[in-house]
C-alpha cells in the first residue's frame, strides 16, 4: 500500500507539473502576442497619420479593418477579477478560436477565493481541454462552448457546457467514460478530487448533443 501511494503521489506531482507548464506556455504565448502588438502601435499610428495626410482614405479604412481583425485576435475577452482565472480562460478562450471553436463566457469572481492557484487550474484548464477536444470533434457549425463562472451565495459556481458529436455519454463505475485514451482520464479525477477535498458539489449531465458540468465550491 505504502508502494502504491508513493506511486500515485509521484504521478499526482508529473501530472501538475505538466499542467501548469502548459498553462503556462499557453498564457506567455498570449501576451507575448499583446506585447507584439504593443511594440508595433507607434508604426501602426505613424502609418495612419501618413495616409490621412494623403487623404487616402479608403486606404486609411482598409489599414482600420485589419488592424481590429488582428486585435481581435489578442484582445483579454474575460476580466473576472481574479487575475489566475482570467490568465486560464483568456488563454483557453484563445486556444478555441485559433481551432475554430467559438466560446460564449460570462464570468465574474467578485471575492478573494481560498483555494489555490493550483487547483483553480486543475479545474478551469482540465474542463476547457475536454470541452475543446469534444468540439473538435464536430463540424465547425456545430462547435459551441458556454463558460458561466459567479458566486452563488457564499459559493463559487463553474458551469461548463460544450455541443458533442456522442448522443449521450455513459457511466462507467460512476463515471463517464473519457475518450482520449489510457492515462487521460486523470484530469477528471482530479478535478473530483478537488471538488470533494474542497467540501464542493460536483454534477456531470450528459444530454443529446451537449454535455455539462457544473460544480459549486465554498469560497471561505
């Protein structure tokens, strides 16, 4: 038994690691866009001032338009208030888009949470991979993923919901199964883990065409 903990604490430590390199690749490679974009404004100004002392004006609306397409690109679409979700989300939402899944959050963390940064990451980045691998799964019409975070009287409310290609998904001892292979299924029991361990509320409903999550977790 002693074996067997020292095995899943080691694999419990791996997985972190590897999460929190990710998320934060994934977060550096957004700013580094945004610093991008910021180093390039005084050009992009001085560029605008020229054509319209030109008065080449169509030139100066067409300059316009591109410039809102690529900083739509790089814009932080979602200010929660609490500075490691928007960093997730942000980076998350970003991911999504660059693979054609469009993503619908409304999101607000009015109050200092007491748990960590790291679980707050095992949780929002666990739940976005999955919803983003079950969209892409779909054609791109038909790709939707919904991301609803507030409080909930003294509790914070994470509510999930992606469209999925699988009718309805099943159970298997109580779980639903995952489908990206031996070892993936991890960030799920992470995630309930965290949420029992938190003393939360974990719910998973599987529907034709969309599968949700929700949980509730106490913030004090």
């Amino acid at each position: 038994m002693a074996l067997l903990a020292k095995l899943m604490d080691r694999r419990l430590a791996a997985y972190q690691r590897e999460l929190i390199e990710i998320h934060y690749a994934e977060v550096d490679n957004m700013y580094r866009q945004i610093r991008g974009w910021r180093h390039d404004y005084r050009s992009h100004i001085q560029l605008m001032k020229a054509l319209a002392a030109e008065e080449d004006w169509d030139a100066l609306r067409s300059y316009l338009d591109e410039l809102e397409t690529d900083l739509s690109s790089v814009d932080t679409v979602v200010k929660t208030g609490n500075p490691m979700a928007d960093a997730i989300l942000n980076s998350k939402i970003s991911l999504a888009r660059a693979q054609g899944i469009p993503v619908r959050a409304d999101a607000h963390i009015p109050v200092a949470l007491a748990l960590s940064e790291l679980d707050l990451c095992v949780i929002l980045g666990n739940l976005f991979d999955n919803a983003i691998e079950a969209s892409l799964a779909l054609p791109e019409e038909g790709r939707l993923i919904r991301v609803y975070l507030d409080m909930k009287g003294s509790q914070l409310y994470i509510s999930f919901t992606n469209f999925t290609a699988v009718k309805k998904r099943g159970k298997h001892g109580g779980r639903f199964r995952t489908t990206k292979g031996e070892g993936h299924g991890f960030g799920l029991v992470r995630i309930d883990a965290i949420v029992e361990r938190l003393g939360g509320y974990l719910s998973r409903n599987s529907e034709d065409g969309a599968f949700t999550t929700e949980i509730l977790l106490p913030v004090g």
